[in-house]
C-alpha cells in the first residue's frame, strides 16, 4: 500500500534524522574550533549514506536533518538535555551556515558546468518538447500569478518572473527510477523549463529595482 509505505519511510527518516542531529551536535559541543567543520561534512556524507542504505530519499532526510539542526531547542529535552546544551551548540551554527553557503556555490558552479556540457541542444528543437515544455511552463506562471495575487497579494512585477528551475529540480529530476518516468517528460523538457526560466527571470530583474528592496525572497532556486 503506498499510504503506510510512504508514513514508514517519513518516520525512519525522521528518525535517522534526529538522531544524525543529535550525534553531530554532541560532537560539535566536544571537538575543537578547528575540526568542526570536517565533523559536518563528515556528518553530512553519514547520513547521506544512511539513506542510500534504508533506501530512503536522501534529499528529503538531508532536509530534515537540517531542520532539526535549526531547531536544537525542540529536540533536546528530557534526559538528552544533560548531555547536550543547546544554546552552546546554536552558537556555532552562524559559521555552518557560511560554510554551507561556501560549499553550495562551489558544487553549484560545477553543477551546473556539467548540466550545460550534457544539454543535447537538437531535443530543444523538438516539437513535443517545445509543446510540453510550454505547458508546464504556463503552469509554474500561472501558479506563481496565483500565489502573488491570492496568498501574498503582493506587487506581480518583477516576483511574478522570479520562478526558475534550478538544481533542486533536476536533482529531482534525476532521481526518478526509469520504470516510473513519464512518456513525455524527456530530458529535453528538463532543459527547456531551467533555460525558460532562467532567462524569464534575467529579463524580469534587468528592468526592476534591487530583489532585496520589493521583498522578494531570495531562495536556492532563485539565486
């Protein structure tokens, strides 16, 4: 059943989760300054692995865990909070955080190199890839059009252009077993969503003041 595989799953990911978190947090509290930083990546590539294991989505658990890491004070309680202070450990997160930006330019960069050197520019030129392509692309306006007007009910330029697809999308993307892909999808209409996009988003800010000014948030799929 898909319901109960799907809240087994949830659950073992937020169990390796927490207690990823929580190992990575009580060494943090233990090492010196200067390992610190090798202990995270070292943690990162830990749970990544654990995933991979448990047959997990890796994205989702990687998710999680920094979830938790944000949010120490709600997982340690009780017995747990005499071994673990969470203030202490709060205080070195500004200096993940850098880290984490530091490291998710560097594999953005050549991320997104070989995503350029693999694009078969011949598929953009296909019929159904240019008609599928435009359709999801309507979709992804229309919801964004939706959401500025209704939920937020902010201004519609320029956050209305601000939509791309970025690497979350294709790491998505990738992850999708071949025996549940869909007739249609190719990889030519990956291509042409993230080109689409981005250059509606180019275009949109071009003629806008500072994003950081209209509020718009600046996200991983924006920037």
């Amino acid at each position: 059943m898909v319901i109960p595989g799907a809240l087994i799953e949830t659950i073992l990911i937020t169990i390796v989760a927490v207690i990823s978190a929580l190992a990575l947090s009580l060494f943090i509290q233990s090492a010196g300054r200067h390992v610190k930083f090798m202990i995270v990546l070292a943690f990162l590539v830990v749970t990544y692995s654990l995933g991979k294991v448990f047959h997990l989505s890796t994205l989702l658990l990687i998710f999680v865990f920094g979830i938790i890491l944000n949010n120490l004070k709600l997982a340690i309680r009780g017995p747990v909070g005499q071994y673990l202070a969470a203030d202490k450990i709060e205080g070195e997160l500004p200096t993940m955080r850098v880290l984490t930006s530091e490291v998710t330019f560097l594999v953005r960069t050549f991320f997104f190199l070989i995503f350029g050197y693999s694009i078969d520019t011949l598929s953009l030129l296909q019929i159904d890839v240019l008609v599928v392509g435009t359709m999801v692309l309507a979709i992804i306006m229309a919801s964004r059009y939706l959401h500025l007007r209704i939920v937020t009910r902010t201004e519609l330029f320029p956050g209305l252009f601000v939509t791309p697809r970025g690497l979350i999308t294709i790491l998505l993307y990738m992850s999708i077993p071949a025996g549940q892909m869909i007739d249609g999808l190719s990889h030519g209409v990956l291509f042409f969503i993230v080109i689409a996009t981005s250059l509606i988003m180019m275009g949109g800010l071009m003629n806008s003041e500072d994003i950081a000014i209209i509020g718009i948030p600046v996200t991983e799929e924006t920037a």
